[in-house]
C-alpha cells in the first residue's frame, strides 16, 4: 500500500507532466509541420534558449523541498549579468577572473540566507524578498545604463556551436550544409541537471534534504542535522542564481537593471509544474526540467503562430500552475484520509 501511495502521490505528477509536455510537442508538429516546426533544431532550441533557468530550476527545486522558497534569484541573475558586464568592459578585468567573482558572490550571497533562513530561523519569503530588492538594486547602483560585453575570450564561448552532424542537416540555398547545433551552455546545463539528481537521489545529504523537507521535526529526532541541511542548500542554490546567470548572459551579451525580471516566478512555476510540492518533501529535478521545456514550447508556439503576445506565455503558465497545485492539494487530501 505505501508503495502504491508512492506512485500515486509523487511520480503520477511526473508522468502528468512528461505526458504534457509530449501532447504539446506533438500538436505543435502537427499545426506548424509547414513551418518547420519538426526541425531537430527548433527541439534542440528549447534548451539552448532556457539553459539558464535550467539551472536555477534545479537549485530552486532542492530550495522548495526543503519546505523554503527564493524568490531573489532573478534579481540575483541580473547582478551577475551587470557585474559580468562591468567588470569586463568597464573595469577591463578578463573573462575568467569575472566568472570567479560572480561565482562567489552567489555563494556568499546563499551564505547569508542561507544563514539567516537556518540558524535564525528568519522566514525564507522574508529573507529572500530582502535579497531580491538588495541585488537588483545593487545592479542598478552599478549602472543604470545598459552595457554590452564586447570582450572576445566571452564571447567566444557565446558563440561556440557544438554541431550534431549525427541529426543531419538541411542544404540552403548557396549550397552550405547547415547542422542542428547547441552551445556549451547547454552542457553545462545537463551536466548540473544530472549531479543535483544524483546528489538528492543517491547521497546522504540528498535524503536529508527531502527528510527536512517532510517532516522538520522527525528529522530533529532522527539526529539530522537540520539547520546545516538547510545552509548548504542555500549556499549550493545561490551558486547556481550565479552560474545560470552567467549561461543567461552568455545568450544576452549585456547587463542591464530589468534583466530577467520575472525569472524567479518562473523558476518557482517550471519546479511546481514537474511535480515539486510547495509543502516541501517532494520533488525531482528532471520534472522542473520538463517543466522549463513546457515553458519554452509555449513561446515557440507563439513565436510560429506570429500575431499572438508574448503575454500569453505567461497567461498559459499560470493556467497550469493553477492545474498542478490544485493536483497537489487533491493528492494531499487524500493522503491525509488514507
């Protein structure tokens, strides 16, 4: 019976939303075929468009089954994005030196929030809303200006291109085989992906994580070291705000004050969306990227039906997101009559 409990409550939102994501793809080939929508390239698109939320959907993923939430890593993504910017045109500095600083600073930042979620017992919504308005404003302190990095090493790997010549390719008109590609950015992506679920599934730390999440008070009694769970969580999270942040910049090339604005509601969407409960205790990475993958079908529907805004997106999400929590909140129900 807990086995059969287990399927229902916590992978049945998987498969809900791998089978959603699969319907949504698969109406797109068929209403766009003529517009070439079953190009490898368009599927191959999604994650090269969305490698930066990927991976802040996954450190917001571990956040949120913890029982906690950030909603500051938006802001935290347009820091880096300004302060990769600044320092690399402004201050001359290079590329690598540039990527170190802002790695650290989205540790120190998980540091401090992590500090005061944990050990003082501050609300996560609190702390993080503080962080939000403190980084984006830190950002527009830098520069309230626009500015574009121009610094050749970054935008090399911007513009590196990693051809899948196994997917084929198509011949335009001036003859030139032209094949399906990605960019390291997406590498990275999955590479982060795959160490947070081996990390939550197959370590120690992991199992504590969704102990913490399940049940505080249990895993106090069980010796778990509940408060430097916690920390590290945040200190691991605000690592990946600063990579993905970085992975955003590499697709921008610029910095500026209203840079993905939003982001962290979208991060919270595509992890509740791929079965993460807001209670905490449960969810899965792969899940919040099916969810990221939703997100961006949706805007390539609107970008090859044309006249449609990009408001819909948005619109479409939060439909969703309504769907999935009343889901949970059913599922949760029942357990409880159980």
């Amino acid at each position: 019976m807990k086995k059969r409990e287990k399927i229902d409550g916590k992978v049945f939102l998987l498969i809900i939303t791998i089978l959603l994501f699969l319907v949504m793809y698969a109406a797109g080939l068929i209403i766009f075929k003529s517009k070439g929508f079953a190009k490898p390239q368009v599927f191959l698109n999604l994650f090269i468009s969305n490698a930066g939320l990927i991976v802040i959907a996954a450190g917001m993923t571990m956040v949120m089954i913890t029982g906690g939430i950030d909603i500051s890593v938006g802001s935290i993504v347009a820091l880096t994005c300004m302060m990769l910017a600044w320092m690399m045109e402004i201050k001359g500095m290079g590329a690598v030196p540039a990527l170190v600083i802002v790695l650290i600073m989205g540790i120190v930042f998980g540091l401090v929030q992590g500090f005061l979620i944990a050990y003082l017992k501050i609300q996560p919504f609190i702390v993080t809303l503080a962080g939000m308005f403190f980084a984006r404003g830190l950002t527009a302190i830098i520069s309230q200006e626009m500015i574009s990095i121009k610094n050749e090493l970054f935008l090399k790997w911007a513009k590196s291109k990693i051809n899948l010549t196994f997917l084929g390719g198509t011949v335009n008109k001036k003859g030139v085989v032209n094949y399906s590609f990605i960019y390291p950015s997406v590498i990275i992506a999955l590479i982060v992906l795959i160490g947070i679920f081996v990390l939550l599934k197959f370590t120690k730390f992991g199992r504590t994580i969704y102990a913490v999440g399940g049940n505080e008070q249990s895993a106090l009694m069980m010796g778990l070291n509940v408060r430097r769970t916690k920390l590290l969580v945040y200190v691991i999270n605000g690592f990946l705000c600063s990579l993905g942040g970085f992975l955003f910049a590499l697709n921008t090339c610029a910095g500026f004050v209203e840079q993905a604005k939003g982001f962290e509601m979208e991060a919270i969407a595509s992890a509740v969306i791929g079965g993460t409960l807001l209670t905490g205790g449960v969810g899965n990475v792969f899940g919040s990227l099916f969810g990221v993958l939703i997100k961006g079908t949706i805007e390539t529907f609107i970008t090859f039906q044309g006249t449609l805004s990009s408001w819909w997106t948005k619109i479409t999400i939060a439909a969703l997101l309504a769907f999935f929590i009343i889901l949970q909140s059913l599922f949760a129900k029942a357990k409880e009559k159980h």
